[in-house]
C-alpha cells in the first residue's frame, strides 16, 4: 500500500511538472492589456485568442470593459454596442481553452471622461463628479487652463460606491474572474480645492483611501486588485514627470495600501526600473511596454536580470510582463492582420507586441 502511495505521489508530480511550462517559473505573467471588443467584433476577437495568443505563449488577458457591457444593475450606464452575457462567455470560454487568465477592467476614480466627452458614470450621475465647476470645451487641447486632463469621480461622495461596486460585482461573475482591474492612473483630479468633500484633505491620504476601499470591497470576495503603478511613483523625485508618475502628492500613498495588490507599472518612453521600487515595498509588479519595441525588449532583460539575481522572497514579486494596447480592438486587429497600417507617428505598438513575445518565444525554446 505504502509502495502505491508513493508511486502515486511521483506520477502526480510529474504530471504537474509536465504541466508547467518552462516559462511559467520564467516570467510568469505574459500578458495583453486591450479593451473589450464591441458585440459586432467579437467572432474576430475571439478567433484572435484562440489562434494567436495561444501560439504567443500569452497567458493573462485584461479587458477594459469600463461601460461596454449589458450590465443589469445599471442598465442606464449600458454603452453602445455592448457585450451582452452571451458575448461575454464566449470569451470566457475562449480564454479558458487556451488556459488564458481572464481579468476585466472599470476605470475607478480617474479617467472619467476623455477629451470632450464624459464617461457613462459622470453623464448619468453628475453629482459624482470632483470638478463639477470645469466643463468640458468643444475643442479639447493640452496643456489648458483647467488643467483637465480627465475627470475624476469623488471618492467621498456618499453613493458613489453603491454604484460603481455593484458594477464590479456583476462584471466579475460574467466574467467568472478572480481578479479585477480598477484603472487609477493619471489621476490629476483629487482633493480639489472646490469639493465640499475633499478639499483641503492630504491627497495621498485620498488616494490610498479608494485604493483600500476597492481592495476591501474585493478581498470580502476572495478577489484580487490590479491598478496601474502612476501614482505611486514619486515623479519630482526620480524626474519621471506627471505622465508616468506623480507630480500631486500621491505617491505617498504607496505606504499606506495593502501589500496585497498587484502593480502595474507602465513605462513607454524609457525602461525605468520603477519594478524594483515596487517589490522594495513587498508589491508583485507587471512591467508594462505600449509602442517602442526597444523599450520592451530592454523591459523583458530586465524583468529576467531582476528575477535571476535577487533573493527568492524578491524574485516571487517579479510577477511578468504586460503589453499594453491603446486602442480600439477592431482598429488593433486591423493593423495586426495588415488591413491598415499603422496609424501612430510616434511608435508602433503591433512590432512592440510581436516583438516582445517574439522574445518570449526564444526563452521558451
């Protein structure tokens, strides 16, 4: 009997070794960051997964959904062409199939509008908003004397969270996710001097306040946060800037929130080694490149350098990488399938995705 056990015990674990792809233990996260397709894209997108993230080795996939689906709790805050269930599963199913890590995003706090227009949130529940003094012009330009960028919602206005966790929730079951991504870069909107709520409270105190309230919300459902890393870098400091980091005061705030909470940390014009500083602070942290394939080869060399030569308990938080793609997903699959070239002047986010697996795709073999 005891020669059976320990026969079983040994065949059991090489199945999982097996199992384990040699870049599981290498970089364990290899990730695509995109929003959710719209419902008369889907067949592409799906067929998009299945075919070409499987073969990449992509392993984790966030889906900015933000107002793009069906959602029964709010039906008021429903956008156009949204993903109805239906839609949903099937690329729940799809990423199952490939053994792809499903994780949906709302853009929480910040990024509640976009140049002239307002987010669903801000448009159906304008009392939300934190600048409710600032309109919106026609024509929008930066640098402006508002200095708006986006709005933010308030992070104390008493029936916020009523409607924004009960849209977290629903998004989780469809999406039959553990984690959830809620957003919170480029936050310049907090603690303004004008809200009856926030104004003159410490900003990074603000900020880590959501942050918690968000984790928390999460944790009482054994659910993990992911927000981007920003905010919580220091950008006088290390002379990041206020894209990158933060030029407010909230990166203070990175003492003040769960170590709990996965980082991550986008860099598009440099490969600054903000990773470090994260997992210094006992955070896992995700690299994240967008449009400069040297950028993101240089990201992945470091993401391997860090993981090989620090200790065991900092090589854990090297979670990965995360390639981040900042458009629609029809236009992406246009230009990754070569029906339309690549509209960015300034970089090409298709060769920095084909490039950075491409890369991965060497370290497996």
């Amino acid at each position: 009997m005891k020669k059976q056990l320990l026969f079983l015990f040994f065949a059991l674990l090489m199945i999982s070794v097996e199992a384990q792809s040699p870049l599981d233990s290498l970089i364990p996260v290899r990730g695509l960051c995109i929003a959710a397709p719209r419902a008369d894209g889907l067949t592409r997108f799906t067929t998009f997964i299945s075919e070409e993230l499987t073969a990449k080795k992509v392993n984790t996939l966030i889906l900015r959904v933000d107002y793009g689906y069906q959602y029964s709790s709010h039906p008021e805050l429903v956008g156009e062409k949204a993903l109805s269930m239906a839609d949903v599963k099937s690329i729940v199913a799809a990423c199952k199939k490939a053994g792809i890590t499903l994780i949906p995003q709302i853009n929480l706090l910040g990024h509640q509008s976009w140049h002239s227009s307002l987010s669903k949130l801000l448009e159906v529940y304008p009392e939300f908003d934190e600048t409710p003094h600032i309109s919106l012009p026609e024509e929008y330009k930066w640098p402006n004397e508002d200095g708006l960028y986006c709005k933010s919602y308030c992070p104390l206005h008493p029936g916020v969270h009523d409607i924004v966790f009960e849209l977290v929730d629903e998004i989780l079951d469809v999406f039959e996710s553990d984690h959830f991504h809620a957003g919170m870069d480029e936050v310049f909107y907090i603690g303004n001097p004008d809200c009856p709520r926030c104004g003159g409270k410490d900003k990074a105190e603000l900020f880590a306040g959501e942050v918690v309230r968000i984790r928390n919300h999460l944790a009482l459902r054994k659910k993990k946060l992911w927000i981007w890393g920003d905010r919580l870098i220091d950008g006088k400091t290390t002379g990041i800037g206020m894209w990158e980091a933060s030029m407010n005061s909230t990166h203070r705030a990175i003492d003040l929130i769960p170590k709990d909470i996965v980082i991550c940390d986008w860099h598009y014009e440099r490969p600054d080694q903000t990773p470090v500083y994260f997992a210094t602070k006992g955070f896992d942290v995700v690299t994240c490149p967008w449009r400069n394939p040297a950028v993101a080869g240089k990201q992945l060399e470091l993401l391997i350098g860090n993981r090989e030569s620090s200790t065991q308990v900092m090589k854990q938080r090297f979670r990965g990488v995360l390639q981040t793609i900042w458009t629609s997903a029809d236009n992406f699959l246009d230009m990754y399938y070569g029906k339309k070239p690549n509209e960015d002047p300034n970089g090409d986010q298709i060769a920095t995705f084909n490039r950075l697996f491409e890369e991965i795709g060497k370290l497996n073999n």
